[in-house]
C-alpha cells in the first residue's frame, strides 16, 4: 500500500525528487532512498544536538545528506569514509554517540526492484525506473535499519593544517607540514601538464 | 575601488553570501573567494562541455563548487584530493583538457585581510569579518592565477563497485571485491560500539 503521506524531511516525495534533481542533476535512486535514511537518522538525534554525519558511500547517499542537514562536504561537518556500504550515521559532534541507519536486505522481500537496483542485478538500461521509485515510495522505512553507534574519539574535533607558507616551487600557500614543496608539486595531483593562462 | 557589478554565476555578491549561508551554514570567507573562483573557471570552460570538478582542499571551496556547477560529491562529478592547496579545476569529463584555478599570493599585496586568512596569520576571533568580505569583493578575480590543465586518463572514468553480495558478518549489501566480509566488519569503520535498535 502506498504510503502516501510521507515526507523527507520538509519535502513530500515529489518535492523531494525535485530537489534531488536541481542539486544532484537526476533523481537518482540512491539519492530518494538517501533521503528516505537520512529523514530516519534525523528523527532518532536527540533534539537540539549539533551533529555531524558519517557517509559510508561516496554515491548520491552523501547529496541526500547535504540536501537534508547542515552538514556539507565543504563546511567539514559531513565526513564519507567509503566503506561500499550504502549506510550512514549522524552522531553529537562533541561526543560520537548517535545513530547508524543502513539498507537491510532481509527487509526487501517484497521490493524487488530495490534489490535488483542496491545488488545491480538489472543493468541500469534495463532498469524499471519509475517502478523502482514506486517500491520506494512504498517501501519507505520499512527496508532500513537502525543501530546506536559510538564514533571513535580520534576521528571528533577538527583537524588543523598548521601553519601556511608559500610553496618554493609553485608559489601557491600550502601547509608546511607537507614538506619543502607542496603536495601538488611533489606529484601527488592528478593532472599531467598545465600552462599558465594568465599572470 | 568596489567592484559594484559583481556577479557570481547568477547571484549578485550578496545573494551569494546568503546562497552560502543556507547551505554551508554560514558565509565562511573560503566560500565567497571559492564562488568568485568557481565563477572564473566556469567562463573559461567552453561553451557546452560537459565538466567534472577536482577541488585541491576540503575546507570550503567544495561547496562553492556544488552551489554554482552541476557537480557534486554525491553524483561523482566533484573529486576532492586534498593536497591543502586552495585550487579547483574544472575538465571535460572525457578528454580531461581544462583549466585550474587558484589564489596567487603576490596578488595579495593590497588585500591584507585575505592574506591574513589564507596564511591564518591572525586567530579566527581576530579576524575582521566584515573587512575580510569587503577586501574579498574589491579583489574580485584580482588575486587569482588561472592555468590550463590535462587530468592524467587513469582518472577519468567511472569506476565500478564490481558485483555486489551480503556481508556474512553484518548482512548489509558490499563490494564483493573488498574480501570476504564488508569493510566496516574488517574493523575500518570509524564507530567503536553499536546496537540494533529494530529489526
């Protein structure tokens, strides 16, 4: 039966795969069962706790989690450790406790083409794309599960760079702790030749 | 001289200090440089390319990417490798041909408070903010280098997750590639403890 009442977050469904499409470029269905996960993971935080968000994937998962929190990937509050698991976690900032929700495969029984999509057992061209966002309208919560975690203390608090100095080779400011020359000039960057287009 | 007529994509400058505001949380000065950055590469994209997004840091300059390109983390077109250097790049998602932009510091002689950031030469509460954003919108472009750049082929491309089976330990859906148990279950994951709060 179809849930029809149901919202992510402030959005209902359809708003919410509008939103999907104008941040993310599509409505992926990892974005719309992303946000199905994170609107659970947000109603489990205790009220009022300034939490951060743990992404175990780096597919769509981490932009429903943008979409629905104030946790970004640029503001150092959204973190994705990609562990391949389609399964994230918000915990209180200062402590680590929160909660984990996950897709439980158990629980898909009755949702076929949610299977076949999270175990790709259809190639994407043969996808049922508007019957997989059917099944997930309908399966809504019911193919996740919830866990209390802990995060470890290493990984709370912020990381400093340290102090800033200007590469000897590049002249761009780079963190010193990275050595005589930055990162990108030791090699590390991923593009092979550049020219300067301007001065 | 105040550069009245600035535009970053479509938001005047202070539309995107209040775009900044709503998704990053607040209008962090890496941010509003970033937008201003993003803005350049953007104009000097050909017309038409569909791009990919490297981003050199974590802190800041990834949302400016996902707040003014299609790419986001989430739909795989943002890349952060975080080598600590305040650049990005934008590049033809296929011939990898393109063009990097980044924060000169010889440019910064008359922009004191952007140095001061950049080089962190002065504690977060000492910072004159509302200075720190003026010196910003007089700067405009003036303190950025830009530079074409080829990302190396080994980068370009998607890569898949390979089949996909059900973790023996945890039961969650993983990379079959990672072993025979998910990653999470060989101890890579950041949570010490958890408990299943439903089944």
């Amino acid at each position: 039966m179809k849930n029809k009442k149901m919202m992510i977050g402030r959005y209902s469904f359809d708003e919410f795969i509008d939103a999907a499409k104008s941040f993310h470029g599509y409505p992926a269905p990892g974005i719309i069962v992303g946000g199905i996960m994170v609107d659970l993971a947000i109603e489990n935080m205790p009220e009022g706790v300034l939490y951060n968000a743990l992404c175990e994937t780096a597919s769509c998962l981490p932009d429903a989690i943008q979409l629905l929190t104030p946790c970004t990937i640029g503001n150092g509050w959204l973190s994705i450790l990609n562990l391949g698991l389609f399964a994230l976690s918000l915990y209180d900032k200062h402590e680590g406790k929160g909660v984990r929700v996950f897709l439980d495969p158990v629980k898909m029984e009755y949702y076929p083409e949610i299977k076949n999509w999270l175990f790709k057992l259809k190639l994407k061209t043969e996808q049922d794309k508007d019957l997989l966002l059917e099944q997930i309208e309908e399966a809504g919560r019911n193919i996740c599960g919830i866990q209390t975690i802990s995060i470890d203390n290493k990984y709370l608090g912020k990381n400093s760079k340290g102090a800033i100095s200007v590469c000897a080779k590049c002249g761009e400011a780079y963190p010193q702790r990275d050595g005589a020359v930055c990162l990108s000039c030791q090699g590390k960057s991923w593009y092979i030749s550049s020219e300067n287009m301007q001065e």
